[in-house]
C-alpha cells in the first residue's frame, strides 16, 4: 500500500462528523505549572450514512506537559457516555 492507497483506506473508514458542541470545559494545572489535564463533555452528530445522523456524548481527557514554556499533549482518552443510533 503507498500513501495515496493510505489515505484513501483512513478516509472512505472514517465516518464524517457533522457537529461538535463543548457542553463543558475544566482545566486543571499543577502548583509548579509543569504538568495539566483538562476535562471536556462534547456533545457530535456524526452521519451513519448519507441520511441518518448518530449522536454521541464524550468525554475527552487531554494530558499535557510543560516543555520550554509550551503545552505539548501527552495522552488524549475518549469515553463514549452515550450513542443514540437513528432508528
């Protein structure tokens, strides 16, 4: 497989997210300021397929270091709270 057969492979097995809403958003930083995570509820409607829309509720962990004064993510974890197929 080259990067043009790559590519198409990861974008026909995605599936297209329509909308992303942030219901909340909570970062917490450590005393020193070397280390941070942030919490976020989102809320995505995401197409099943042409017609039907699925939406889903997250919640989304981002773990980030300090390193020569800039933020760089360690770890990013997804929990799926809820998915509501179209019937």
């Amino acid at each position: 497989m080259n990067l043009a057969e790559l590519k198409k492979a990861v974008v026909e097995s995605e599936t297209p997210v329509k909308l992303v809403t942030i219901l909340s958003f909570q970062p917490f930083i450590a005393e020193d300021e070397s280390m941070a995570f942030a919490t976020f509820e989102i809320e995505e409607e995401v197409a099943e397929d042409s017609r039907d829309i699925a939406k889903n509720s997250l919640i989304l962990t981002e773990i980030y270091k300090k390193e020569r004064s800039r933020w760089k993510i360690q770890l990013t974890h997804a929990s799926q709270k809820i998915c509501l197929l179209p019937n």
